[in-house]
C-alpha cells in the first residue's frame, strides 16, 4: 500500500507532499509522492491529510475500562481501594475479556497502535486474547499482589508468579511476536519483598521479557512505602533489582536527587502519565529534569477511572503545557520533544525496535489525521497540530504491522458495537456487585 499525504516521519522530519510504501509487515520506502507513485504503481494507494506513526501508549489499564467515571474527584488510595480494586475484583472472565476488547478498541480509533498494559490479578489470559483478536501491539502482563490487598485480589506469592511464568510461556512473543509479556507487580505497597525480587529473577529467566509498575505516584503512597521499608520509593525499587533499561516505571511524580541519578544511572524508563496525575492530583513530575538527565521519557494515558479517555492527542498536549506552567517556562517539553516522547521513547517503553517513526525497514504502524476540522483551519505547522490541537477522533486510519485495523470510522475484523454493548453489560453487573454507587441517566 502507498499512503499518501503531509507525512510526519519523525520529530524532526515533515514531508508536505509525502508517501510511506507499506510492503508485508514492513515500510518500504518514505520521501517524495510522485517519486514513490511512479516507482510502486502497482501499490494500493490511500491518500490521507496527515500521515503519522501510530502513537505508543506507554501506561495503561485496558481492563479498568468498565469503570470510566466511577471513582472522579478521589485521592489516589481512595479511588484505588474503595472502587477500582473492588472493580477489578468483581470482574469474571467475560467481564475482562469485554473491558480488554472495549480499551484496544478506543486506542486503536485513537491513534494508538501500541500499548504497554497493565492488567488486573483475575483472567489475564482474556486481555491477551483481546490484543491478539483485536490486533493491536501490546506488552501487557497479570498483575502481582500478594499484600494489603482486597479479598479477590490478594494471591499466595508463589502462585502468582508460576501463573506469570506460565502466561509468559503461552503468549510471549505471540501473534508473531506483536504481542509481548511485561512481569507487573502492582506496586510496592502492594507486594512482599519476596514477590518483588521473584518479579526480577522471572524477567531475567524469559528473554525479551520486561517489567511494568507503578512508582511514586502519590506522597501517600511513598510513605507507605518508606515506613516499612525505611526506605524511599525508586531506591527501594532499585534494592530489589526492579530497575534498569528492561523495565518501565509509571508516573515517578515524587522523586528526590537520589532517586533521580538511579532512574538515570540505571537506564530505567519512566512514563508520565500527565492528565491522570492532574485529576487525582497527585503533583507534577519532573520530566523536563528527567530528560536533561538522558532518562527515557513516555507518555501514557493510565485507566479510563482516573483520565476518563485513552486520546494519546490529550496526554500529548497535557504533557507540554504542564511542562511549561511548571517551569514558568514557555519553551519546555516543545512539540518535537512532545512527540518524541509519544512515538520513539514509547518504543523503548514497549520493548519494541523499529518502531516510532516512519522509516525505510520500520515495522508499519502508521497512522491517517483527517484535517477537515475547523480547529485545523488554518493549518501552518502539522506537527504543531498533532500536538496541541489533534484529537483522538480526528484519526480515520490505523495500521499495525501493515495491516488496517480502523478506516473511516469502521474497525476491520471486530464487531465494534457488539463489543461496546458487552462492556455496557457487563459494567452494570461489576459496578453494581463491588457496592460502588453510580449516577443512572
């Protein structure tokens, strides 16, 4: 296929009469239109307004997708103890596998073609069906809490970690390898330190494996974390080797000089997760220091309970305005640096090579922006509008490895209606069995 349009390869490089040439899996050929027409005329051609990479959602909780708009105005323990983690407890098989299906299928209409997921402890198998059928890129793994943890949730730490090894052995490197297995402790207050230290050896006994938690979050939760362990969030991490570049760490809003030389010196990759920071107002993180430092910077979305929306066009825009009001500064976190954080920088947060841009041998993720918005006129910088004014529903194309997954609103090989009408099921029946009250319209 020869896809046609203003082509923003990268950061840094934007060809205003472009075309990407999508051979198998695999982009074949990036630059000029008519060049590429002429020399592929044989190629299915698409022309787009805007041609981009899909975008990389480097921290989400695809199976929270039943509990958008349960939990709002809440402290973070608060939203987590007393609706989410009921939630998540209340969830049967089917109630995952519809929650699954209905967050792939709002990431891949959004723009995002990769996501690196962080499930519940329950039917962790279901979401890994759900990214192979669905066909989005996806690191995801069960989640580990063997602590302070609700009936439902809480497992014997041994057990737990034999069914992450045995989900790693079935869908590692599945759907030819699109689909990838990340080990996912919750977080500390939630995990013994035996089952922290299981999670490091397990990845290092599975090539290719990583390792996926929260850290330092929320003041709450670092205290927690330094009474018992006497010791602050990221070091405490690092003692029990979950650091390091084969491991992503979400939020890292409170973060001290220690904590940051060891996210640094460590290689570790950590995702700002903006417009959920906000809403549970849990602080600011220091990305621009991060990335002075040389950390790797993503960005993520978090769950629909604390965003409520997987749009990776509003974390973009969330993340650089933050970064300015912040710093007092108007040229922080920049465009360029924005989408680099989204694209390239979520690459290294999925565990992904070749991908991220749109390039000669890049695996064919891309994406197709519709311009035809009265907030993209007039339109002097496409790679401005991605960022600050793009939304999620302003995508009408989406590829992974080469193959459509959404065109014109319609997802290919997925029922999109009979997924919203399960999720809409089985939300009422999980809301209703955990005792959270909602407002019925």
């Amino acid at each position: 296929m020869l896809i046609a349009g203003t082509v923003i390869a990268d950061p840094e490089t934007v060809i205003p009469d472009g075309a990407v040439v999508v051979e198998g899996e695999t982009i074949a050929a990036v630059g000029e239109a008519e060049p590429l027409r002429e020399a592929y005329p044989d190629h299915e051609r698409r022309d787009l307004d805007i041609v981009a990479p899909g975008l990389i959602g480097g921290h989400v909780h695809s199976v929270q997708s039943l509990g958008r708009g349960i939990a709002d105005d809440a402290a973070l323990l608060d939203w987590l103890f007393d609706a989410v983690l009921p939630m998540e407890a209340a969830m049967d098989a089917d109630a995952t596998r519809a929650a699954a299906e209905l967050g792939y299928l709002e990431c891949l209409e959004s723009g995002t073609t990769t996501v690196v997921d962080h499930l519940s402890v329950n039917h962790a198998a279901e979401a890994f069906e759900a990214a192979i059928e669905t066909g989005i890129r996806a690191r995801l793994g069960k989640v580990l809490m063997d602590k302070e943890s609700p009936d439902g949730l809480i497992e014997d730490t041994d057990a737990a970690l034999a069914e992450s090894e045995s989900l790693i052995r079935k869908y590692h490197d599945a759907a030819d390898g699109r689909v990838r297995y990340a080990v996912t402790p919750r977080f500390a207050v939630s995990c013994t330190e035996e089952c922290l230290r299981g999670c490091r050896d397990l990845a290092d006994r599975h090539d290719g494996v990583t390792i996926h938690t929260h850290a330092s979050e929320n003041e709450d939760e670092i205290a927690a974390v330094e009474k018992e362990t006497g010791m602050r969030n990221v070091l405490w991490l690092d003692e029990v080797g979950l650091t390091g570049p084969d491991v992503t760490l979400a939020h890292c809003v409170h973060t001290d000089e220690a904590e940051r030389e060891v996210l640094a010196d460590t290689d570790t990759v950590v995702t700002h997760c903006p417009s959920s920071n906000m809403k549970l107002a849990s602080g600011i993180a220091p990305v621009q220091d991060y990335l002075d430092r040389g950390v790797t910077v993503a960005i993520g979305n978090d769950g629909p309970p604390c965003n409520n929306t997987l749009d990776p066009f509003t974390e973009m825009r969330q993340a650089s305005l933050l970064g300015k009001v912040d710093a007092r500064d108007p040229t922080r976190l920049p465009a360029p640096t924005v989408l680099e954080m989204a694209t390239v920088n979520g690459a290294r947060a999925a565990g992904f090579d070749r991908l991220g841009a749109l390039r000669e041998g890049q695996r064919a993720d891309v994406i197709g922006i519709t311009t035809d918005r009265t907030r993209a006129t007039p339109l002097h910088d496409p790679l401005s509008h991605l960022v600050y004014a793009a939304h999620g529903d302003d995508v009408v194309f989406t590829m992974v490895d080469g193959r459509v997954r959404y065109d014109d609103g319609e997802h290919v090989g997925i029922d999109a209606d009979a997924v919203r009408e399960r999720a809409t099921r089985h939300a009422t029946r999980v809301v209703e069995e955990a005792g959270i009250e909602t407002t019925e319209l």
